[in-house]
C-alpha cells in the first residue's frame, strides 16, 4: 500500500485534503533521467548544469553590413571631406581566412562575419558611397550598389570609434560560464542556448505519459447521438487536456462499461505506456462502481506497498478518492470522483502536482492568491469540509460563477480561480477575504 496507508482508516474515518496529498507526493518520485535530443527535451527538467565549451560569439563578429576599418582611417571623416579608403575584398559570414585591412584600406563585412585582421570598427553602409563614390547609401541601395567580389574606393562620411558595431568574443556566454543549472525547465530560449553551445542533446527528466480512462456505461464518444439515459464523455478529455498543460504527455482512453473484467482488462494494457494512470468514475459506494473490484485484481498486492486504497475526504466536491500504486513497477493510479466538477477540482489539487512531482519539478502547485469576495450573498460551507468553489478572479476580487454543484460544467468553463473556504469556516460575506487557487 501507499505510504500512509499504516494511518487509521475506518469505514467513517475522513481523510484532509492535506493529508491525502501528502500521500500521494511521498509516493511519487521523479522519473529517472534519460538523454534526449534538443527539441525532444522541450518542457523537460534539466538534472544537470551545462557550462559553455566555446564563448559566445566565438570570435569577434559584425553586427551591421558595412565596411571594417581601422580607426585612424576615418578619424574626422565627414559629408565634407570623407575618408577615401582602399577596398581590399569581401568577409562573408563563415569566412575561414578573411583578408587583412592595413593603413588606409577597408573589407565590405556581412552582418555576422568574423572581423579582419587589422580591423578595429565596422561603419555601417549607410556611412558610405556604398563604393561607387557618389556620396552617402542608404537602405536596400545601399546593400546593391557594389557588387559582392568588386575591389575599388569606397568613401566613408563619418569616423568610428573603436570596436564600434563589433560584437567582441564571449560578450554573451564565455567558456566554462554556467549556460543553465540543474532544475531549469527547457523552453524555446533555453534550446537555443543549448544548440548555440554545440549541445545536441542533454540529459532531462522526461515528462510523465499519463493515461486517462473515464467509467461508466451511460457515457458516448462525442459526436455519437445520445440513446436515453446516455451523456457524452466530458471527464476524459477534460483531464486529458489538463494533464498535457500540467506538462504530461497524455493518453485518452475511451470510456469503459461498467464491467469490472473489462476495466481490469484496459488497465492491465495501459500500464506499459503509463507512467502515472488517472481513473475517473466509479470509487464511490454505489453498486455499479467498480473501479474498486477492478483495482482489486490489478493491484501489485503481492509487492510490498502495492495496492490502490479508497478514501473519503473531507473536501466539497471531491469527497471520494482512490490512490495507490498497481502493476509490477509500482505505477501510481489516482482514481477521481465522476462528477465533471469534481474530477476537475481533484485533478487541480491531486493530480497535477503528481505529474509535476514526476517531471522533477519543485513548483507542484498553482499560485494562490489572497482576493475579496464579490458576490451578491454569503457563501455557505459544510462545517468540517473543505469547499472548492469556482470564480473569475481579476485586481484582488473574486466573483462566484455558478452554485456550488458538481455537475456545472458550463460554470466550470467560464471560471478561472477555485475559492477555497476552509473546513471551519461555514459562512463568507460579500467583502470578505478568502483564499483562491488561480487556474490560468
């Protein structure tokens, strides 16, 4: 069984929101590092530093299309009197051997190519003739007035001072600096450091596969027509698309018939591709729940600390709950309530810090926030539980949206903090503070 399942569990006994949660993070340990390439690794966590091998840039670069110089050379240059210089060739980006600039001569440079020997400035082109001698180039005119290759004079109408447009050697990494620590979560401008410092691959906790599987005979495929007694299967993609944001590849299983054979069945094949596996439906005492026989059979009882235990909390929604671990590798199953609300909240407060706890992560949970209520009426709460209310929250306030039942997808979707009142607290006036969990 899980780590707290030595805590007293009477078929009476309530579990907190806390505890429950406590349980599940000492359970949950990260996944073991792997190498992957660059873009594989994107949203992953880093476990190790990475130094720099080669400074950034690795040698002295221009920053404009222009003409590299030496300083002397166009010192006073001006509309009136420019400098006439000699054009001793071209330095193209990825130039290996660029020729030398000596007294009284310049080398038309690229954007990006390496400075010449004996150059100290770079005059963009638009100080120029552009080497046609018919006074200052501007613009794409500037860029097509010589061709690449020609040598001749060119005129320069303004001086430089020295390293002028010049991007100097390591001024944006230097060898052996810390390019990123262990911990850093890979985004877009991470990955481009690495690949800029010859990284191509590097060695991360992988993001979680997270498998999704909704209980339940009345639930039909989206798109499907509805039969009597019938409902689409909401919770499914609901969880699926929260696990994805919480940083998860996620798999969607379509919904299960209430028949504990086939749930054990699907189970027992989703566990190869699953890193943590999320149920919803089915763990509370009605006779057609069976998430708990089929957990029963699945359950890795035989191992030490196997097995899925289910919990009543005292949370509004959410009160039923299942979590432990099954299958030969001790894979962690969260079995939510089926009520989309329900499910919704649960994820937000079990399930994601699980998935981010597996990532590596040290951030498991959303910012929360201190807001006044702005509503109509108090807010009523179950003395002794734990409420999850829905609202917007925007400049410190926070408005309720929809009631309080767990069925109001509509009210779901139009929320985007929880309002937490706590389990001693069974009244909120309008006005007064309360905590919210902030969801966007």
């Amino acid at each position: 069984m899980s780590s707290a399942a030595t805590r007293p569990a009477g078929p009476d006994d309530l579990w907190s929101v806390d505890e429950h949660l406590d349980d599940i993070l000492a359970t949950v340990r990260p996944l073991e590092p792997i190498e992957l390439q660059l873009l594989d690794a994107q949203g992953c966590v880093l476990v190790e530093n990475v130094t720099v091998p080669v400074s950034l840039p690795p040698f002295d670069n221009s920053s404009m299309d222009g003409y590299a110089v030496r300083v002397a050379d166009v010192a006073g240059a001006s509309e009136e009197f420019p400098a006439a210089l000699e054009v001793v060739g071209d330095v193209a980006a990825g130039a290996a051997d660029p020729v030398r600039v000596g007294p009284g001569q310049a080398a038309r440079i690229m954007t990006g190519a390496p400075l010449p020997p004996g150059a100290e400035a770079v005059v963009p082109v638009e100080w120029t003739d552009g080497g046609l001698g018919e006074g200052p180039a501007s613009g794409m005119r500037a860029r097509s007035l010589a061709p690449e290759g020609a040598e001749g004079q060119v005129h320069v109408y303004r001086p430089a001072e020295a390293r002028a447009h010049v991007r100097a050697e390591g001024s944006d990494v230097r060898a052996g600096e810390l390019a990123l620590e262990a911990g850093t979560v890979l985004g877009a401008p991470q990955i481009a450091l690495l690949a800029a410092i010859g990284r191509g691959t590097v060695r991360v906790h992988p993001r979680p596969r997270v498998v999704v599987l909704s209980t339940g005979s009345e639930l039909v495929q989206p798109g499907e027509e509805l039969a009597p007694g019938q409902i689409h299967d909401s919770n499914s993609f609901a969880l699926t698309a929260a696990a994805r944001d919480a940083g998860a590849i996620a798999y969607r299983v379509g919904a299960v018939a209430d028949d504990a054979e086939t749930l054990r069945t699907t189970i027992e094949d989703q566990l190869i591709r699953a890193d943590l596996l999320v149920t919803t439906g089915g763990v509370s005492v009605g006779a057609y729940d069976v998430v708990k026989e089929a957990l029963s059979s699945v359950s890795d009882e035989d191992e030490p600390g196997g097995g899925v235990e289910f919990r009543r909390l005292a949370m509004q929604p959410g009160k039923p709950q299942g979590f432990g671990t099954i299958g030969p590798d001790h894979t962690p199953l969260l079995a939510l309530p089926g009520n989309p609300v329900s499910s919704y909240v649960s994820f937000e407060l079990f399930v994601r810090p699980a998935i981010r706890a597996l990532m590596g992560l040290t951030e498991l949970h959303r910012p929360r926030a201190r807001a006044v209520l702005k509503a109509d009426a108090a807010l009523r709460s179950p003395r002794g539980r734990r409420q999850f209310l829905r609202g917007r929250y925007a400049d410190g306030e926070v408005t309720p949206v929809g009631g309080a039942g767990s069925h109001l997808i509509a009210a779901l979707a139009k929320a985007d903090a929880l309002i937490v009142v706590p389990e001693d607290t069974e009244s909120v006036e309008p006005g007064g503070e309360v905590e919210v969990v902030l969801l966007g």
